[in-house]
C-alpha cells in the first residue's frame, strides 16, 4: 500500500513537472513568435523607407535631368537667335576688354594683326600704358590708357607725338622738346604694343 502511494506521487510529481515545461515551452514560444512578428514589422518598416527614399532620389534625378535639358536647349536656341557673326563677337569682345585682342579678319598675309593692342614704356614719372588700333598694317589710333606718375602738363605735351606716329606709320619720329621723357615713355610703349600685334 506504502508503495502504491510512493508511485502515485511520483506520477503526480513527474505529471505536475511535466505540466510546468509544457508551460513554459508555450510561453516560449509565443514570445519567439512575438519577437519574429516584431522583426518582421521592423525589416517591413525599413524596407517602406527605403523605397521611398530611392523614389524621392529617382524623382530628384529626373527633375535635375529634365532641368539641365531645359538650360540646354534654351541656351541653344538663345545662341541661335543673337544671329551675330564671328567677328561681331571678337569685335564686341575687344571694345568691352580693352586687352590686346585679334579680329576674325583673314590677316595673315599682314605684318600686324588687326585688332587693338596694348603696350607699356618708361616715362618721366613711371609707366605709361597705350592702347594701339591696327587695321591691315596701318595705325589708325593711338591713346594712352594710364600714366598715373606722369605730370600732366609734360604729358599733354608729349602725347602730340601720337600725331607723328600716325602720319609716318611708324615710331621712328622725333620725340617733342620740353617733354622728352614723355613723348619717350609713349614712343617704348607703341612699339611693345606692336611686338605684340605681330604675325607669327
């Protein structure tokens, strides 16, 4: 009889020991469950985002391409429609510049390129700057640009050489008396001008 209550127990011990594993295989697993649902959600969530953020970037790109096509065009047919030749836009160049610049003529078979130049000499005061115009080998105008150092009386002065220069077309002239230094700067000037003005 002692026995039969010993395994009755025992029975009863393994059934309630059983019962608690079973229990906590089920709450085991429900919480796995939760946890994959849980991931799931998350991995669904951040693959949402990630479509939309290559959406957005797509969009982006599209607009950006459709714009800079846009630009491209409209510069196109704004380039189209100024209608000016070559030269006008050397010539527009050189007049807004005022740097030494080259026309579209054909040239070449000239001393000079055509154009206007600028050129530098030593002065009374400090360095005069002159701009000379060239058209087929002939110079057609000579001004100076600057000569901050220089007096203006002997300056005044010395500029009438320019009419020298361009009534013998070169600048082997005599330079004017009472503004020497002048008349000199000017004269070094013209001709660094036209060494630059020369044909290759």
């Amino acid at each position: 009889m002692n026995n039969q209550n010993f395994y009755l127990r025992l029975i009863a011990l393994l059934l309630i020991i059983m019962a608690v594993f079973f229990y906590n295989g089920t709450v085991k697993d429900k919480e796995q469950a939760q946890d994959i649902a849980d991931l799931t959600a998350k991995v669904e969530s951040l693959e949402n985002q990630q479509n939309e953020i290559l959406t957005a970037l797509q969009e982006t790109y599209e607009e950006q391409k459709a714009a800079a096509e846009s630009k491209a065009s409209s510069d196109t047919s704004d380039s189209e429609s100024d209608g000016t030749s070559e030269k006008d836009s050397a010539d527009n160049k050189e007049s807004s510049d005022q740097t030494d610049s080259e026309e579209t003529s054909d040239d070449s078979d000239n001393v000079y390129k055509n154009g206007t130049f600028e050129g530098s000499g030593t002065g009374y005061g400090g360095t005069i700057t002159v701009q000379v115009t060239l058209e087929d080998d002939t110079i057609t105008a000579v001004s100076v640009v600057s000569a901050p150092g220089e007096d203006s009386a002997y300056l005044s002065q010395g500029e009438n050489v320019i009419n020298s220069i361009i009534s013998e077309q070169n600048t082997d002239v005599d330079t004017i008396s009472g503004a020497t230094f002048s008349s000199t700067g000017i004269l070094e000037a013209v001709n660094d001008a036209l060494s630059k003005a020369e044909n290759e």
